[in-house]
C-alpha cells in the first residue's frame, strides 16, 4: 500500500495544486543534509511525512529534528540502524518515543518553559530550515486550521524558510488563533489516517485518593489547568458537584468534555474570554477530537499566549494542576527527571504555577503520589530529605503553594522550613515518615525533640480524614472542623495567647503566662486511636486560622475520656462548642468510651450551660472548691 494516499484535490485545493507533491519529493526537495526541521507534536504528529523521513534518513545526514512530546510508536533510530551521528533529535519536552535515546545519549533535550519556545525562534535564536505539520483541509478562503495541535506549531510555522504540510480530512478544524493560509504552505501531501489517541487509563485508587483532596481546594467559578499526567486529568471526575467552572490551559483531555456535558464547564464566570475553552492543544480519545470540532466554545492559541503567566493571572480563581516526580521537604519540586535521566521536561508547569498564584484568589497545586515502586519491587518515597543528585527543581521552594498526596494537602507558600518540613511530612507515606523526621532533625530544620503521632501498638498514628467537615456557624461564617495535625502547632498557640487572663483562668484554673512548644506538642501529636482533638479553622482570605477546639484525652480509667473546649473571644456564642460536643460523643463512641467528664470553674457559667442542657445524662456531679466535676454517659 503506497504512503500516500490516491485523493481527490478538493474544489478549495484546485487552485493551490501546484503545491501539491508526492510524498517522496515533499521529504527530498525540502529537507537536505545539514537542516534543522521541526516535526509537528503530540497527537498532531504528521505520520506519513515522518514515515517518509524515516525512511530517507541515511541520505540525511547531520539532519537536526527538533520536537515537542513526541507520541507516536515511531522509531527514529532503528530504522537507520541506530547510528548514533547519522541525525540528531532534539527534544523540547521528552515524549515516550525517545526517552529511550535521550537516556542512551542518542538525542538531546533542551530544557525550556513552554511559553517562551516561540520566542526562541521568532527572535531568531534558533534558525528553521523546514516546518512538516499536519493540518485540516482548507476552507473556501484559503485556510487550514493546525486542528488539535496549535502551541509552539504556529509560530514556528510562521517563521521556518519552508513549510511542508500533510493536509488531512480527519484532522478537526478548530478556532481560535489556528489558521494558517495555503500561501504560506510551500508544498502539501494529501493523506486519510487517523489522528493519533491518547488516553490516560482508568485512575486508580490512590489517584482518585489525591483527585478528592485536590477538588475540595477548588471553588465554584474557578478556572482550572490540568498539566499532563494521569493525577491532574483524574481531577475531572471529582468536580461533578461544581458550578461554573472555566477551563484555561495548555492542554486538556477527554475529562473536560464530560463536565462540558455535565453543566459543570460553562465558562460563564471567566473573567477575560468569558464563555470560551481556551487551550493550546489536546490529547485526547476521537470523541474529544469530535468536540472541539468548529466548536465555538473552544478557542486554540499558540502557547506564547495560553502559558503568558500574566495572561493567565488575569483569571480570577485560576487552578494550576501539575504533576511531581519528587518533592523535597524545604518544597522543592522536581518533575522532568529521575535522578540523572530525562524524563520529562519543563513544559507549562512554570508559566501556569506562577500565572495561578498572581491570579486573584489563585492555587498553584502539585500533586504526587507519595511512594513509587521500582522494577525490582522495592518501594520508595517520592517525598524525600533532598532531591536525588541530577533530579532537576522545575518549580523552586519560593514558587511552591500546594502538594498533595494521596495522604492530604501539605500548604507550603510563606512557611518557614520547620512548618515545610512537618506539613510534608504529614502527606507522605507513613512508612517513610519517621525516616523523614530523623533527617530534618539532623540538619536542625525542626526542634530536636519533634514527635510524630504514634498510636497505642506503637505505629504511626493515621490521620482520621473522615472526621472533616464544613460548618456554618450562627454569624453565617462557615468554618472547616477536623482532627488536629502536628502541623497546627503555631496557630494553637495563637489560639491560646489570644485568651486574656481571665479566660487562661477559666481553661487552666491558674492565669498560663506561655505556651511554649513543649506545652503544645502533646496537644497536636496525638494519637487518634485513644485521644482526639477537633480545631475549627477559619481561612478568609486564604489565611487559615484556629478559632476553636475541642477534644478528649484518655484517662486512668480506660472507659471514660476527658474533654477540653478552648473558643477564641471573637467567635463565642455562635454555636461552636454546641456543634463539637456531639461530634466529640460520636468519636468517643466510635473509640469505645462509655463516659466524657471533666471539671469546670463555677464562674465559667456559659460552659456550664452547655453541659447541663446537652442532653445526656449526668451520672456524676461533684462541686468542690469553687469546680465542678462532671461524667455523663455516652454509651450507645
């Protein structure tokens, strides 16, 4: 079967006919020894212009091909018998094709953020010779759009000496900045393949695990980036509760086109392109291909726009979600590398996490799982002391927000390195995590006598996420309820120096002058088996504050638990310990206690109150000293 295909020329083709070539003479008339050409990327690939190219690569040598994500099952270099100097490959974002070759030293990668390759060549840094795209049939003016696959392709076709197009039928016509005119193409093929698919596989537990923690950080109106990865594409199906969400990013898969469907995409609360898709290209199954279609709801623009950090802040609640190879505990993020070899590359992690956090009420996150698993079977963390020799920082300690894994949300930005170290610590696997404790405390990045929550047969104590809820409380403020976390240390603290003398008084029965880290520790490292500890968190404007806790410690008696409640002044009287007592009940009962007691000053009348009218029933009551000591029954 010939390459090319036997094809009618269109009515819209029959005056550019003179352009048209056979296979064979559009790679031997366009490309000769010494060029430097440029391959059309991701699932745009053009497959038999670079079948043919293959196919000729022993008369081409010194040929230098330059690529974005190559996709394809192509293989450059066994068809030419491996020889190394014959041509050379230089990849702009290292795609499954070549990562074997980059790692063998038979083709190179060139690190670069996505949004500024245009300009590499625009300026002319980097001199074309020849440009072989893919792009749909022309319209009745003369254009053919770039179809799925517009990001660095546009420009470069813009400014290479020669452009050598494989006009495709099957390749979607998509709108936006995507066009490019039959007199700027210097010679076509005709061809009839499919357009390349890809798809990211079914996600498995511990991706849909981060996706939910990843999903409550986003809000209703946000605007979302997912980078690739099979993590920040599983996102999707966690939003199916989400309003009015807009999508401005790179690239975006089949997952989009179910919350399109679904009335959760509208776009309609964008704040710059309101009501429209914008992208640079997709990777995707035909279905996504059929969507974006001359579909006016999906704008494609060459990647110089989409990933401008300062065109993408200009979304208010702009989402970045990208993906990590490894994360140190100071935060530093690497994710185009294993150790020496080239995994990946920089692509648009940079521009769209720098873009998020200028946004308005904008969240840069990296997700990673928390372990891998070699071939040899051993299992490692991905969250390590220090970024193994060679692993490249692609997002930098200072630009890092959010990390998650499938073991919670570590919140980085502004924090010292004691707080980075312990909110790590407190997402990675709990195999690794008292090997993560002992390393930052050799190198004095927290206090010498730092403590992880250990449960009762001596294991690491799991934090209970189950217990997480939001509430709204009588001021119409909602706040988030959940267990305390070794990380909460500094805001307890502020919780408790915010108490005047009389309230210290009334919590401790003795005026407390400080509560110094060996006073808090006990209180944030618990163990969730026995003790329990609930904070209310209040985050407006993104700053998370401790305005209340309640909880529960395990006595001599093993069953019967002492409670503690502790409200900041301003957030009194509005229902808060009301909310936690019977929240505290249910735990206690789930951890098998039949009684909560505790003592209370007679003049703390209002906590008083709230014992005598919550309903259980009082077994015990002694008044001694100006205290009442109090036990009620919480068996089921």
């Amino acid at each position: 079967m010939p390459i090319t295909p036997d094809l009618n020329l269109s009515d819209s083709l029959k005056e550019y006919k003179n352009k048209q070539e056979t296979i064979d003479n559009a790679i031997k008339k366009f490309i000769k020894p010494g060029n430097r050409i440029f391959i059309d990327s991701g699932c745009a690939e053009p497959i038999d212009l670079t079948k043919k190219l293959i196919e000729f690569g022993l008369k081409l040598p010194d040929v230098e091909i330059l690529h974005f994500l190559s996709l394809s099952d192509l293989d450059y270099y066994e068809t030419v018998g491996g020889i190394e100097d014959l041509f050379r490959h230089n990849a702009l974002f290292i795609g499954k094709s070549l990562r074997k070759y980059i790692t063998a030293g038979q083709a190179d990668y060139t690190p670069i953020l996505l949004s500024e390759i245009p300009r590499l060549f625009k300026l002319g840094k980097m001199h074309l010779d020849t440009a072989l795209i893919q792009v749909s049939a022309p319209d009745k003016y003369g254009f053919c759009s770039f179809g799925i696959n517009v990001d660095i392709v546009k420009p470069i076709a813009e400014v290479a000496n020669c452009v050598v197009a494989e006009i495709n039928p099957k390749m979607p016509r998509t709108l936006g900045d995507a066009f490019i005119h039959m007199d700027d193409i210097d010679a076509f093929i005709l061809s009839d393949h499919d357009i390349i698919e890809y798809s990211y596989g079914e996600p498995d537990d511990i991706a849909k695990k981060i996706a939910k923690f990843v999903a409550s950080l986003i809000e209703n109106e946000s605007t979302i980036q997912m980078g690739i990865g099979g993590i920040p594409n599983a996102v999707t199906a966690a939003l199916h509760d989400k309003k009015d969400l807009g999508v401005h990013s790179e690239v975006f898969s089949d997952g989009i086109v179910d919350l399109v469907e679904q009335g959760v995409v509208t776009c309609k609360k964008k704040t710059i392109h309101k009501d429209k898709i914008i992208c640079s290209f997709v990777m995707g199954t035909k279905r996504l291909y059929d969507f974006v279609d001359d579909n006016p709801m999906v704008e494609f623009h060459p990647c110089d726009y989409t990933n401008d950090p300062y065109i993408i802040s200009q979304n208010k609640k702009q989402v970045a979600i990208n993906a990590a190879l490894s994360v140190d505990l100071t935060g530093q993020v690497n994710s185009d590398s294993i150790g020496h070899k080239f995994y990946s590359g920089i692509g648009g992690q940079v521009d769209f996490v720098r873009g998020a956090a200028r946004a308005k009420n904008g969240k840069p996150i990296m997700v990673i799982p928390s372990t891998a698993t070699l071939k040899d079977g051993t299992v490692i963390s991905r969250i390590v002391p220090y970024l193994q020799p060679g692993s490249g920082v692609v997002i930098t300690r200072g630009d890092v927000h959010y990390v998650v894994s499938e073991w919670g949300i570590a919140y980085l930005y502004g924090k010292s390195i004691r707080e980075r170290v312990l909110q790590m610590i407190n997402i990675a696997h709990p195999d690794f995590r008292e090997e993560l404790l002992e390393k930052a405390k050799k190198w004095n990045y927290i206090y010498s006598d730092q403590k992880l929550p250990i449960s009762i047969d001596g294991r690491i104590s799991i934090y209970p996420q189950k217990y997480e809820i939001m509430i709204t409380l009588k001021n119409e403020k909602v706040v988030k309820v959940r267990p305390v976390k070794p990380t909460d240390e500094r805001m307890i603290q502020e919780l408790h120096y915010s108490l005047d003398d009389k309230d210290r008084y009334m919590r401790f029965f003795t005026p407390m002058k400080d509560f110094r880290h060996k006073k808090i520790a006990p209180m944030v490292n618990i163990d969730y088996s026995t003790d329990m500890i609930l904070v209310a968190v209040d985050s407006e404007n993104g700053q998370e504050k401790i305005i209340g806790m309640g909880g529960f410690f395990k006595t001599s008696q093993p069953s019967l638990a002492e409670l503690l409640f502790v409200v900041h002044k301003d957030w009194r009287g509005l229902g808060l310990t009301r909310f936690l007592l019977p929240f505290l009940v249910q735990i206690g009962q789930e951890l098998n206690y039949k009684s909560l007691g505790g003592s209370i000053l007679l003049e703390n009348k209002a906590m008083i109150h709230v014992i005598n009218t919550s309903g259980y029933d009082i077994k015990f009551r002694r008044i001694e000293g100006g205290v009442t000591e109090f036990i009620f029954d919480i068996s089921k």
